[in-house]
C-alpha cells in the first residue's frame, strides 16, 4: 500500500473574494508575537496577523502573497487566513505600491500638519513596504 502525502487545505479569504484555495506542503505566516510554520498535524489554533509576506509550499516550490494583516485559523489541517487584502505578486502593480510609499512616506515626515493621522500613515507604508518587497522578491530583486 502507498502512503498517500498530507497536505493542508489552504484557503485565503478577503471581504472582495476567496484569494486562494489549494493543497499545499507548508505555511509560513507572521503573527502579531513571531513567526508560525505550519505542517500538516499541526495543532488547532487562532492567531492574528501582522502586515507580510505569508509564504506557502507546494509541490517542492515557495509561493508568496502579501497580505495585510488579519486572522489564521487552523483546524484538522485546514488553515483560513482572513484578511482585509492579499495580492500575488503577478497582482501588485508596482508604480502604484510605489506611489503609496512616497505618500505615506511625505505625510509621516510633515507631522507639522495637526490633520495627519500617525497610525495610519505607518499602517499604509508598511503595507506599500510589504507589496514592493514581495514583487522584488519574485522577480528575484
């Protein structure tokens, strides 16, 4: 009798539409406290998510997303992300990733200007951050 290989149902979820959903090896995600790698087996859980480059395995070959934070649930090897946006790399336009770097870049440097909301400039340079390292990154940048 042949083993058959454990896989994990990987299914990520945005409010526009279901992103992904595959068999995959392996899941690398970033949690709010550290880094989670996740094989089949792994134990069930709930997490919340930081702004990043989410990886996953398939077949022998990494495959990577940006995501903009969120939740990951694991339960008898199903993984649900769910998530406010997640992009391919094939998806991000770059010039526009770019532009939102450059924008978020100018508004936290002129704080002089009472109307500037802090946070959110951060959170919005971060994600730019997070789009144009995972495009470079697939094109091998």
């Amino acid at each position: 009798m042949s083993e058959t290989k454990k896989t994990l149902q990987l299914e990520v979820i945005t409010p526009d539409a279901v992103v992904l959903q595959e068999k995959v090896d392996f899941i690398i995600a970033r949690a709010l406290d550290g880094d989670i790698g996740i094989l089949p087996g792994h134990t069930a859980m709930i997490s919340a998510l930081d702004i990043q480059e989410f990886s996953y395995d398939k077949d022998g070959t990494r495959n990577i997303l940006a995501v903009s934070a969120g939740f990951l649930e694991v339960h008898d090897d199903v993984v649900t992300i769910l998530t406010p946006a997640a992009e391919r790399p094939i998806d991000i336009d770059l010039s526009r990733a770019n532009s939102a770097k450059d924008r978020a870049e100018h508004r936290l440097h002129d704080k002089k200007d009472s109307d500037i909301d802090v946070a959110r400039a951060e959170l919005a340079l971060k994600r730019a951050l997070c789009r144009i390292h995972v495009v470079n990154h697939y094109r091998g940048q």
